[in-house]
C-alpha cells in the first residue's frame, strides 16, 4: 500500500521520507532493542546443520571441488 501512495511524487517526497526514518532512529536509538536471543539462536542452528553436513559430505565435497577445479585447469579425467 506504501508503493502505491509515494508513487510518482518524485525523488524529493523519497528523500523526505528517508531523513524522516533516519530521525526517528535516531530519537528512538536506545529504546528497541531487538529480539537478541532469536538471532543468537539462529545463528548457533545454521552453524550446527552447516558443521553437520560438512561432517557428512567431507568427501563428496572435496572431490567435488577438485574436479571443478581440473575442469576449468583442463585436466579433467
């Protein structure tokens, strides 16, 4: 709904939009925190599933990698 009322107004209602989002974070700096512990979480979990995997494919991979690399050298098999 927010494309369609600033559409063709110009770049001078965007810029004026702009500074009013950056005022407002700069008044309500401390104030909002965000969700720590949700992006802490998340972080843990994908660097748990990508050790998991790796553990898993180690070799695939490597050979994988090896081969795209003879690929592009020329000494492919």
């Amino acid at each position: 709904m927010r494309e369609m009322r600033t559409a063709g107004r110009g770049p001078l209602t965007a810029l004026s939009g702009v500074a009013l989002a950056l005022y407002t974070r700069l008044v309500y700096r401390g104030r909002d925190r965000g969700d720590v512990p949700g992006w802490v979480l998340v972080t843990i979990m994908t660097a748990g599933l990508v050790t998991a995997l790796w553990l898993v494919a180690d070799d695939k991979l490597k050979q994988l990698f090896n081969d795209a690399l003879d690929g592009v050298v020329g000494n492919a098999p």
